[in-house]
C-alpha cells in the first residue's frame, strides 16, 4: 500500500469519525425523546388506571348508599303501617270503657221497660226512668261531658248558637230560653246550646 492511499483511508477515517461524532448527540437526543415519550405514555396509563380504580370506588359507595336508603324506606314504611294500624285500635280500644258503661244503663232502660208492661204503674215507670237517666248523665260526666249553662246568660257565639231572636232592643243580647242542650267534652265545645237570643 503506497502512502496516497494510506493516507486517503485515514483522512475517511477520520471523516467517519467526525460525521459519527456530530450524529451522536442527535442519537442522544432521540434516545432521551423516546425515552421521555415512553415516561409519559406509562404515566398516562397510571393516570387512567388510577382514575378507573377511584370510579370503580365512587360506584361501589353509591351501591352502598342506595342498598343503605332503599332498606331505610322499607323499614319507614313498615314503621308507618304499624303505627296506623295502633293508631286505629287505640281509637276502637278507647270506646270500649265507655260503651261498657253505657251497656249498665241499656240494661237498666230494659228493665224500666219490662216492668211498665207487667205493671203499668206511671209513677214507678217515672221513677225508673230519672233513674236510669241520672245513671247516664254520671257515666257521660265521668268521661268529660258537661252541659252547658246558657239559661239568662249574655249570648256568645262560642257556646251558643242562636236558633231564634226576639226584642229590637239595643241592649246586648242574652239567652232567654234553651231550645237544644248544649254540651262540652273535656272543656271543648262538642255541641254549642241552640237557644232563643233576646235583646232588650
């Protein structure tokens, strides 16, 4: 090998050195791209299987609450059945003492009764009806039931209702006569007396 030749190879050389030298940052730096592309994409994947887990999560707690209201809504309902149905035989229950009491005064009107049609005596058939009538004004006054006094009292429109009016008078009007007892059931108004208003 003469020297051109040698030193034409090792001129090549030297360029294949150089042009490998100015190509290696450039490798370098697809190298780093790809490496930080690859870093980024798995990032991405964490990122979205995180966000799947943290669904998947939110899901099963919204299973949980609607599981949890449903048995709540079943639980009220049946709570409010029961209550009506108690409600209901507290009102039947609530009769009974009185309609127990009332019975006596039904078996002593059945007995007044007998007596008139084997004896027609009028002052003992008399005599046993104030008597079976006393009877059921104290079982009435024993649950609360009180007439109410409207006989020559100022009218009011509470505990009396006027059924008749007479007198132009310009005085307040008063209570001249009761034509319809009145009554109250434990101090409220269940009936108010119908009565004749008189102003004077």
């Amino acid at each position: 090998m003469d020297r051109e030749e040698a030193a034409g190879r090792h001129d090549e050389g030297q360029e294949a050195a150089a042009d490998e030298a100015a190509a290696s940052p450039m490798a370098a730096d697809e190298d780093a791209g790809m490496d930080e592309a690859q870093g980024g994409e798995d990032r991405d994947a964490e990122a979205a299987r995180a966000e799947d887990r943290d669904a998947e999560a939110a899901r099963a707690e919204a299973a949980q609450y609607r599981e949890h209201l449903q048995r709540l809504q079943a639980e009220f309902e049946n709570y409010r059945k029961r209550v009506l149905k108690e409600q209901t035989q507290a009102v039947d229950l609530a009769a009974r003492p009185v309609i127990s009491r009332l019975l006596e005064v039904l078996d002593d009107f059945d007995l007044a009764l007998m007596h008139a049609q084997d004896r027609p005596d009028f002052d003992r058939f008399l005599h046993g009806v104030e008597l079976v009538y006393a009877k059921l004004i104290d079982t009435l006054r024993a649950e609360g039931l009180e007439r109410i006094e409207a006989q020559g009292k100022p009218f009011d429109p509470e505990l009396h209702e006027a059924l008749m009016q007479s007198g132009d008078g310009e005085g307040d009007p008063q209570v001249a006569d009761v034509l319809r007892p009145g009554y109250t059931l434990k101090g409220r108004v269940l009936r108010p007396a119908g009565v004749r208003v008189e102003r004077k």
